[in-house]
C-alpha cells in the first residue's frame, strides 16, 4: 500500500507548488502560441478572449492537485447499527485528462469497502474520485490512487475499485478507434484475498443487488 500511497500527485501547495507556477500572463501567452501551432490567428475577434478562458478552464480542470483527497475522508461514522457488509458507490461520473496527450478521459468509478466499525458518507467518495480525477492522469494510475486512499484512511477489511472510460486520445488522434472502453480494476484486503467477495463485487455491479 506504501507504494501505491507514494505515487499520488502532490497537492499544490506541497514544496512551495504554487510559488512555482508560471503567472497568468505567461499561461495566456504560452495559449496564444499554441493557437499559432494550430494554423491559427491569436488577434482574430473569436480569439482574443480564448487565452484568458483557457487559464480559467484549466485552473478548474485541474483543481484537484489543491485538493487532499485523504482530508475528504476524515470525518467517519461509527454508529452503524453494527453494519459490517459490502457498502458499493456505483457510476460515478467524472471526467479527467490524459498525463499523455492532456485529452479527456471520460467515463464513470465503481467504489465499493468492507467497513470495518466506521463507515464514510457516501458523497466522499464521490468527492475522492473527483479529486484524482481533475489531476492529468492514466486511468490505471488513477484507479490504484483511489483504493489506496480509502484503505489508508478508513483501513477497511477490503476496497474494490472499477473504471470503466473512454479515451479521447485513441479516439480523436492516433488509431480514432471511438467507442473503445478501458475497464481497470485494483482490489485490497478482502476483496484481493477472497475471491467470492471479489466475484460479489462484480455481481453487484452487474445487477445491483446482493446474491
């Protein structure tokens, strides 16, 4: 789990992030040159803003390296009625970019846990998938760093993580294959060492409900 926990992006305020981000200024006008690689003219009426947009959008796209996705998880509930069974968070949506081609991922998280004395409100893990997501990514990088975090911070007996997404990278460049899905998966704890609650997991995804 260490090595898992030691490959998620730091936020951006670790190591003085933010004093090294280039200004405004410099993001408006590396666009603007960007705009020129395409073929295109920065000065033109529909461009003059687009720099500017482009700053603002990318501060929002990718606001979750400001974010601790550990910090989401903190506050857990122990007052379960005794409730020790499979708590599953299916199709969540999110969309992300590839570290690769800085091109949308888009696609949905299946999250599931085994508690263990405490639970988390279900809108966290939402908020945790959210997190990695607006960070460039790859989806299998992605879908370890949201297992690892779950089972650092709430030590369950188990966590089950599936993404299922489509990439815009294969699908507008390159082999423009659309409609491809990439299906990742990570298991710990129970999940990874008792195949029937692995096989469980599956099966609530497929029909949610338990067997």
């Amino acid at each position: 789990m260490d090595a898992i926990l030691k490959n998620f992006p730091p936020r951006a305020d670790d190591q003085g992030k933010d004093a090294q981000r280039p200004t405004k200024e410099e993001v408006e006008a590396a666009v603007r040159t960007l705009i020129r690689w395409t073929g295109d003219n920065p000065d033109r009426e529909g461009l003059l803003e687009t720099p500017k947009r482009v700053a603002k959008a990318y501060r929002e796209m990718f606001a979750g390296y400001d974010l601790d996705p550990a910090q989401e998880l903190g506050r857990t509930f122990e007052e379960v009625a005794g409730y020790d069974d499979l708590v599953l968070v299916k199709d969540i949506n999110f969309h992300s970019h590839c570290e690769h081609h800085m091109v949308p991922i888009v696609g949905k998280a299946h999250v599931a846990y085994l508690p263990d004395g405490k639970v988390v409100g279900l809108s966290k893990i939402a908020r945790v998938v959210d997190i990695f997501a607006h960070r460039l990514q790859t989806q299998e990088a992605m879908t370890a760093q949201i297992a690892g975090v779950i089972q650092e911070v709430l030590n369950p007996r188990g966590v089950a993580v599936m993404i299922e997404a489509e990439h815009m990278c294969m699908a507008m460049r390159g082999i423009r294959k659309q409609g491809s899905t990439t299906l990742t998966t990570t298991f710990t704890g129970a999940f990874k060492d008792q195949p029937e609650e692995q096989a469980r997991f599956m099966m609530m995804l497929r029909t949610g409900l338990k067997d």
